[in-house]
C-alpha cells in the first residue's frame, strides 16, 4: 500500500497491516520522543501512535483531513502509523528494489528497506518490523508490547 508521509511516498507491505482508519485523537505522553505521538484507543487497547515525519526528514505541519492512521503489526506487537494520506496500491515492479541512497541519514536507512519506481517516481519501501523496532530505542519501562 503506498502512502504520503510529508512530501514522500512510501509503500508498506499490506502483511504487516492489521487495519486502516481515521487518524484518531491521541494523547500525548511526557518525555517521548517527537516520532511518538502519543498513544490512543484502539479496540479497547492503548496503542502507541508513531509520526515518521521528524525520522524521514519530513516537516511536521498539522495532518491533512485525509491522515490515516495504519496499524502496523508484526511479532504480536501493533502501533499505528501516522500517514498524511493513503494513495492506493503499489502494482507489481520488475526487478529488485534499489538499495537506499548512500546520502540517506542513519534513521531513513534504518526504516527504509529499499527504492522502487512506480512510474510515477521513487517509493521508498517501509520495513513493518524495522518501524516496529523503534521501540528498541525507548527506555524499558516503555517498551510495554
């Protein structure tokens, strides 16, 4: 499925999507870093909300009517994953994906897992678990999941 973050168009592989809805209203949890969100409910569940923008270089300007919010599971563990808009299907590419630009920053090159041309442009291709991971990075008492 490819989506809009900020000015970039990403694909996110539809096996690691539990679900797409309406951007939801989270609630911010003190001490988090800027990629994080907040949390919010989900299905009677907390459900940490990731925001990309700050990791992908992209500015963070208020979300458009049209965000969505992908959740995103793998490894019995869901957040979901902020996006300005859903823009359809990726069709099928020849060939292999390239690999990310050498010019990426470290966090770009640790959530994108290579670069397609959809004939319309680049699509930079979202791993589901390396978003996940980013969990890794929080202190653990926040690493609930």
């Amino acid at each position: 499925m490819v989506v809009r973050i900020g000015a970039g168009r990403y694909a996110v592989g539809l096996s690691g999507i539990a679900e797409v809805v309406t951007a939801p209203q989270t609630t911010r949890v003190p001490g988090l870093p800027r990629w994080l969100t907040g949390v919010a409910n989900w299905r009677g569940r907390v459900l940490p909300v990731l925001d990309l923008r700050p990791l992908l270089g992209e500015e963070q300007n208020p979300l458009p009517s049209s965000s969505r919010l992908v959740i995103l599971s793998a490894d019995q563990f869901e957040a979901g994953l902020l996006v300005d808009s859903v823009l359809g299907l990726l069709s099928p590419i020849e060939g292999s994906p390239q690999p990310v630009p050498a010019t990426a920053t470290a966090d770009v090159a640790a959530l994108v897992v290579g670069v397609v041309d959809d004939g319309q442009g680049p699509v930079s291709l979202l791993g589901e678990r390396e978003v996940l991971q980013l969990r890794s990075r929080l202190a653990p008492d926040l690493r609930a999941g």
